[in-house]
C-alpha cells in the first residue's frame, strides 16, 4: 500500500462506443485507463455493457482511483454518451 500525490500524479481514459443506440443509454463502453503516480504506472481496461446494466469491479476500481487523484471526468457515476 502507497500513499498517492495527487499533484504528482495523472489520469488518461480513452473510450471506444460500439453497437447500435436504441434509447438514451449506449450499448457497450471500453475504457482504457492509464495511470501514473510517481513511479507507478498502471493500465486498466475495462468493459461496460448497458443494456445488462452491468458494472464491473475493475472500472468501479478505475472510477474511484481517478476521483482519488482529482479527475472528475465522468460526474456522479454518469455513462458518457456519445452523440451518434
């Protein structure tokens, strides 16, 4: 266990949309979190489908590490969408 510096540390998510959108919610998010703390680097994939409404573990992970360092890029738990 580590302590992290926020002002030392970054955050970088790429996000890929796949599927066709029938209501508000998009159908499937991959992510690709990169980050760096000091000498630490981490990568996370992780993988939404929201249809199912399902949320794994790994981007509730990458979510909580990312407000840890201060990015808020996401909201309150809101999906991102994408304008099709």
């Amino acid at each position: 266990m580590r302590a992290i510096d926020p002002a030392r540390s970054s955050v970088d998510c790429e996000v890929k949309y796949s599927g066709h959108r029938k209501d508000d919610l998009q159908v499937v998010r991959e992510s690709l979190w990169r980050f760096r703390a000091d000498d630490i680097v981490l990568e996370i994939e992780t993988f939404i489908d929201r249809q199912r409404d399902w949320v794994k573990e790994d981007e509730k992970f990458a979510l909580a590490l990312a407000r840890a360092i201060g990015w808020d890029g996401l909201g309150d738990q809101q999906p991102l969408v994408a304008v099709a």
